[in-house]
C-alpha cells in the first residue's frame, strides 16, 4: 500500500520514473527491515512528504534498534543484509533515530528528477 500511494503521489506531481522507482525500492527495504527487526507485531508506521523539490519518508518501529550500517555488501551466498546499502544507494540521504526500548526511525530524502522541466502545475504536495 505505501509503495501504490507514495508511487501514485510522485506520478500526479510529474516526477521522473527513474526517480520514482529509486525512492520506492528505498522504502521497500526499509518496509521489510520494520517488519523483520520491529520488535513484536511486526508494527510500523510510515509518513511521507513531498516538498521543496523532494521527498521525505519516515519508516518507524518498536524493534530493538539498528546497530550500526554496514560497511560493504555481504558476501553473495548470503540471503540477507542488502537493504541498508541498497536504500543509501538510491536516495541521497540516510539516517536513524534510535531510541532503546522504543524503536528505530529510517529516514530516507531524495531530491526529485521532474519527468520534463516545465512546470506545468504546483509541485507541492501535503504529508501522507
């Protein structure tokens, strides 16, 4: 779902494909580390804004906190630990709260490639 409304909302602001599929590659990883590392429940919750020429996205849960990023990619036989290089890869910003007991916050910003550079209508959109 958050992939459809994040991907739906770039589309109506004219926001390059390229562009698009970059930022929703990040928030799918980070989607899956929420659900794989959030702690019970598997609970998250996401929000998003898009604005000043970018976008923001917020993936908070009540896991256990991220010990640190990975220097390089794991080995290939491995079948997990991509994701972190993978987001940092695609988006120009990356960073975390962590707060023990309470969680870890992925934040992922991207600055925005219009499909074609005249404005044809406001590029603002409120928070999702």
């Amino acid at each position: 779902m958050v992939r459809r409304v994040l991907g739906d909302a770039m589309r109506s602001l004219n926001v390059s494909e390229s562009c698009i599929a970059d930022m929703l590659l990040a928030v799918s990883e980070a989607c899956s580390n929420a659900v794989r590392h959030g702690g019970p429940a598997n609970r998250y919750e996401v929000s998003a804004s898009i604005g000043y020429g970018r976008c923001d996205v917020r993936v908070a849960d009540n896991g256990s906190g991220l010990p640190s990023m990975p220097l390089r990619f794991p080995p290939p036989d491995t079948e997990n630990g991509r994701g972190l290089l993978i987001m940092r890869s695609v988006v120009d910003e990356i960073s975390f709260g962590i707060t023990p007991g309470r969680g870890t916050t992925v934040h992922l910003r991207k600055q925005l490639a219009w499909e074609n550079e005249e404005p044809a209508r406001s590029r603002e959109l409120a928070a999702v």
